[in-house]
C-alpha cells in the first residue's frame, strides 16, 4: 500500500487521485460506507456492554520488535481489559515472571499492581504501556470510535491481495496530513463490509520516530461474542510491509473475548478521579 510524502515531510495516507477537497457526494458515501461496517461488526451493541476482557497474547518478532514491544513480559498470555467509548484500560499478565502483575490507565492517570498489593497510582507512567493500551482498544472499537469524526469521505476502490475494497478516509479537522493529527484510511470488504484493513499515520509516537512513519493492521478471523464480530488475529506492518505477510511488527493473537466479566469498578479504583470518557490528552490517538 504505497503512501505518499507531503511537502512537510509527513506521510500522506490518501490515495493519489483523493488528495484534494472531497466532495458532497464522496462525504456522504464515505460515512455510509463507515456507518454499515459499525453496523456489520455489530458495534451498534457495544453501548449495551459495560466493560470486555481481551485473552491474548502479542508477538514482536526480531530486533526491531525488541525494540518496539510495548510489554515487559514477551508472548506470554494477558488480559486486556476495556470500557468501551473510554481510555479506562487495563492490562494483567497472566503467566510467568510477571503473572498476576497489573497496568492500568484510568482517565490517562497511569497506575501499576503487584500480586498481593494495593494500586499505586504513579506521576510517571510507562509511556510503552500507556501507548499500548490506548492504540489496542482503539482498534477492538474503531469504526465506533472513527464514527464520531468530523472528517469521512469516500476515496475510491482499491485491489489489495485479491480482493477490491471499498476505502473511507478519516480524520479531524482536515483530511490532508496535520503534524498532530491522526489520518485513516480504512479498507472495506464488499462481500462481509467489515474493516479488513488500516493505513495510519503515527504522529504521537512512545519512540523517537520520523514524520513518514505509517503503519497498517490487518484484522482477520472474525469471531462473534454476543452479536459483536470481533478480529481475533491482528497484524501490524510499518511502512511499506503489509504486502509480505511474514514482516509484521507485532502480531496480536486473541484466544477468549469475555463481555462483561469484569465490572467498571474494577476498571476504575481511584474513587475520586473523575472519568473523561473519549476525551484525550492529544487530538486524537
């Protein structure tokens, strides 16, 4: 998936022949596209879920994957643990050197939990952990969270691994690259009109990284849990990566998703912290 440069360096993630004002008509194709694979994944229910818990396990490989990977301990079975529409997060480690350690963000405020002991609530957090988190439930709910944009437009087809995809750019502001704002360029299956695949740009960054810098997640085996298709395999490649199946940064591998098995309280043990919701430190994540 070939992503272009603009005049200030940054990536540009919309097609070529789409790097202009959209149209009326390319807006509104763009949010009904968007609006039917919310509705196809099933993400109109996830207003009705309070909290789900993600068993999983995340692999990244070689050095460039040392260097990258976003957890203390490596490929071990963890619970990611989300309330949806919000960054209230947290993630436990499951087996090994760190099983029974906890993480957790509650309204961007970073807290850490050994076995056996209270939450302790840090100034600094682990800016690896905190990013991880936020990016990771970001896309279990993106067409819900992408939904509330004010930038969505229809950018054309495109063939991609056989298949023809519909594509919906999305952003705030603007769709043209901004230095602190996110673009999306997300890839429609026609057939099931699920998101199969995401080109981003990262422009808020846990490592020191260039302004070119895109990366682009796979999701596959879509599995329903209650009416809601979730993608238990996802794949992120940087930059030019996405066509070779085998150079992923990190792999996510899902094995159980659980709606409601743990309450909101849980998520949320600093009693007097008020909840932010959607609301973000940055523009967008």
């Amino acid at each position: 998936m070939l992503v272009a440069l603009a005049s200030c360096g940054l990536a540009d993630v919309r097609p070529e022949a789409y790097r202009v004002e959209p149209t009326e008509e390319q807006v509104a194709k763009g949010k009904a596209l968007l609006d039917e694979a919310w509705e196809a994944q099933g993400l109109d229910k996830l207003a009705e879920v309070e909290t789900y818990e993600v068993i999983a396990s995340d692999h990244w490989p070689g050095m460039m994957g040392r260097m990258g990977d976003l957890w203390p301990w490596e490929r071990r079975r963890m619970a990611l643990r989300y309330i949806p529409g919000t960054f209230d997060a947290q993630v436990e480690s499951l087996e090994g050197e760190y099983d029974g350690t906890v993480y957790g963000l509650q309204s961007w405020q970073y807290y850490a939990q050994e076995p056996g002991k209270e939450v302790e609530f840090l100034e600094e957090g682990d800016d690896r952990i905190t990013f991880g988190l936020a990016a990771f439930q970001y896309f279990f709910e993106l067409a819900d969270r992408l939904k509330r944009t004010d930038q969505i437009a229809y950018a054309g087809s495109l063939d991609f691994g056989g298949t023809t995809y519909e594509v919906v750019m999305v952003s705030w502001g603007d769709l043209a690259p901004q230095e602190d704002v996110d673009q999306y360029r997300l890839l429609i299956h026609p057939e099931t009109k699920r998101i199969e695949w995401v080109t981003y740009t990262i422009r808020d960054n846990y490592l020191p990284a260039p302004a070119s810098l895109y990366g682009t997640i796979h999701f596959e085996d879509f599995r329903e849990v209650e009416g809601i298709w979730f993608s238990y395999k996802q794949s992120v490649y940087l930059n030019e990566n996405a066509s070779n199946p085998e150079k992923y940064a990190h792999q996510l591998t899902v094995r159980d998703i659980r709606l409601n098995a743990v309450s909101a309280a849980s998520l949320r043990p600093g009693k007097n912290i008020v909840p932010v919701g959607d609301d973000k430190p940055l523009a967008n994540p």
